[in-house]
C-alpha cells in the first residue's frame, strides 16, 4: 500500500512528508486506518537528538482509528473495532504485566529498536526500510502494529477525541493519581503545563487535590490551567515556592509533578524545595539521553523524607486504563477536546511542531479523512 507519511531522516531537520510503501500485517500484527494523531513533545525529542533512535523513522504514537486488517494469529480485535494504539505495547504475561505494572513490559524495550516486534521493517522509503517510532508511526494515515499496542474501545466514543488517551492523557493523569499518589485536599504543584502537564493538572483534580498550582512561563498556559482544574498559577518555581510557603503556612505541598518540555538536572533542586514533609517529586517529562548530572539536596531528602518518582505512561496498565479514561470522558469529568488548540493536515506537520514550540499549543492534532 503506498501512503504518505512523515519520516524523519537526520537528526535537527524537519518532518519529511512523502510517499512510502507500508506492506501488509504478519502473524499478530494489525493494520488501522488511523482518524487522528496527536503532536506529541517526544517526537521532538527525535528531531533534537535528546532521544536517540536509528534513522530513518516514521513520527507519531498518539493514534486512533479503526482495524482494517488483522494478520494470523489476532484475538483481541478484528477488523472494524474502533481502537487506541498504546505508545508502549502490553504482553499481558511478562513479570511486570503479571504483577500490574503494563507500562514497564518488556516489549517497551522495543520502543525505539527501528525494527518491529515479528521482525523486519513494514515501511520502505527511498528504496530502504524504515522503523517506526514506538512501534506505531502515527505521523502516516495507516500503520501496522502488533496486536499488544492495539487497544479496543466502545464505537460510542469518538474516535478524534480517543487519541490523545494513547499517550498524553494517560500520562498526565496517571502521574497524578498513580505515581504522586494523590489524596483529597493534597496541595500539588505541576511544572509545566503543556500537552502532559494539563493532564497532569485534570489528574490532581480527578483525585480531589484541594490546591493545584500551575507553573509556567507561559501565561497564556497558566490561564488555560485553570479550564481543567488549577486553583493557582506561578511563572516559575521559585515565584510558586514563596506562594506555596503562604498557602500552606509553610508545611509546602504534598507532590510536585514535573512535565516541562525537557527536564534538566539543575531544576531538581527547586521541584524537591516546593515540596514538604513526606513530599513526592515525581519525574514524568524526558531529560536528554545525554543528561547525568543531577543537582538536590540529599540531606534535604533524608531529614524530611522526600522522594523522588520516575513515571513512565503515568504508571498505567493501558489495556485497563485507556478504556477507564475514556469511560471518564463520556461521563464528562475528562476533558479531551478542550486539550486540542489547533489541528492541522499531515502535510502541516512542521508548522505543528513549530507552533509547539512557540507555546501557541496545549495540543496539536494532525487529522486524516475518516
């Protein structure tokens, strides 16, 4: 099947929207016609060369569409089911997926191999193979993937709205309700809301936080916060310190989530000084590959009992919880579509990403004919 799609070929060069070759799915592997693909920060990740990954590759992993074709061997969905592609598949039998944890499974080891989870490469361009970006490329109107990475939805819910549960949602708010834990009238701080971090924020609301401050140097942002939940708002976080200190007659907040574009070492210091007594810091955004050198206090860790959390997909098990958000968005207590400033063709993909990096975007959404 030939198709365009948008394939990323040196590192620090834009989005190359062309025609490739996508082959028919294998043995356990499906083929969606996607409806939508959200423009997802880590995807810029590849372009600046902070998340390394063989070259050429086809962008995307936030996607939603409808089973076209199934290979032997697929039982969890057959052909017109309405799905969400996870950004990480789920096996369902490794020990991590065992014991409840589907967002470590070892097939995620995979995300960025270039080389498909059956074998081999399902797209060719320019007369060679192509990987895919966390097993899906979603930057392309059709994919092939595993049957692990293919999550079946109710054909009630609309699928333009479903795609952002593949990734951002889901990481956002399981940072809030998984990782940080979050109990009725905790004081949170997240720092930086953009498409992870506005989730983050609808997380801290959904688990009944009784304070939720925004911080971020975008005050366009900071005011959009406050749709999907914040009670406050700070451009930075040494400004959201001070304000904390005040609000919480100076026991400071409970969880501090970190969702900025890219995180560096030199601002763990200041998350770690938002929080107090028993405080969670809990990391969710992506720092360079490259980055090693962290800055913090350990005796501040130590004397008051700090820590400080990795989260990866918002600790979720997609296969439970994809279908769980989405059963939120349906009562109204999950906003999807308010998330989405500004969609655009596949062809426009470099003006999404430049409008991301503008700050114009809580989230861009690229849109294929249904």
């Amino acid at each position: 099947m030939k198709m365009p799609a948008a394939v990323l070929w040196e590192p620090k060069s834009p989005w190359s929207v062309e025609e490739v070759e996508l082959a028919d799915p294998l043995a356990n592997e499906v083929r969606v016609k996607l409806v939508a693909s959200g423009l997802c920060h880590s995807d810029e990740h590849l372009i600046t060369g902070d998340l390394p990954a063989p070259l050429p590759i086809v962008g995307g992993h936030e996607g939603s569409g409808i089973v076209e074709a199934v290979g032997p061997g697929v039982t969890s969905v057959t052909e017109g089911d309405h799905v969400v592609l996870s950004f990480i598949p789920a096996c369902g039998v490794c020990d991590m997926c065992s014991t409840g944890h589907q967002n470590l499974c070892v097939l995620g080891a995979h995300l960025v191999s270039g080389v498909e989870l059956a074998g081999g490469q399902r797209i060719t361009a320019r007369g060679q193979g192509v990987g895919t970006f966390c097993l899906l490329g979603t930057f392309a109107p059709y994919v092939v993937a595993h049957e692990s990475s293919v999550v079946k939805i109710n054909d009630s819910i609309p699928l333009q709205s479903a795609a952002l549960v593949g990734c951002g949602v889901t990481t956002g708010v399981g940072s809030a309700i998984n990782t940080a834990k979050i109990q009725p009238g905790d004081i949170v701080a997240v720092v930086g809301v953009g498409g992870i971090g506005m989730n983050a924020v609808q997380g801290a609301r959904l688990a009944g936080a009784g304070m939720i401050i925004a911080i971020d140097p975008n005050a366009w942002k900071r005011n959009r916060a406050y749709e999907f939940g914040a009670t406050h708002d700070a451009p930075s976080m040494a400004e959201a310190k001070e304000m904390i200190s005040d609000l919480s007659w100076g026991t400071m907040a409970n969880a501090a989530i970190m969702t900025p574009g890219v995180v560096e070492g030199s601002m763990m210091a200041d998350a770690l000084a938002l929080v107090g007594k028993n405080g969670r810091v809990v990391v969710t955004g992506l720092a360079s590959a490259y980055e090693s050198e962290v800055t913090m206090s350990l005796l501040d860790l130590t004397l008051y009992q700090k820590s400080v959390h990795g989260s990866l997909f918002g600790s979720a098990n997609p296969r439970a919880d994809i279908p769980r958000l989405l059963s939120w968005f349906e009562r109204g207590d999950l906003k999807l579509d308010e998330l989405v400033t500004t969609t655009y063709s596949l062809d426009e993909i470099n003006q999404g990403y430049a409008d991301m990096r503008d700050g114009a975007n809580i989230r861009g959404m690229v849109l294929y004919d249904a």
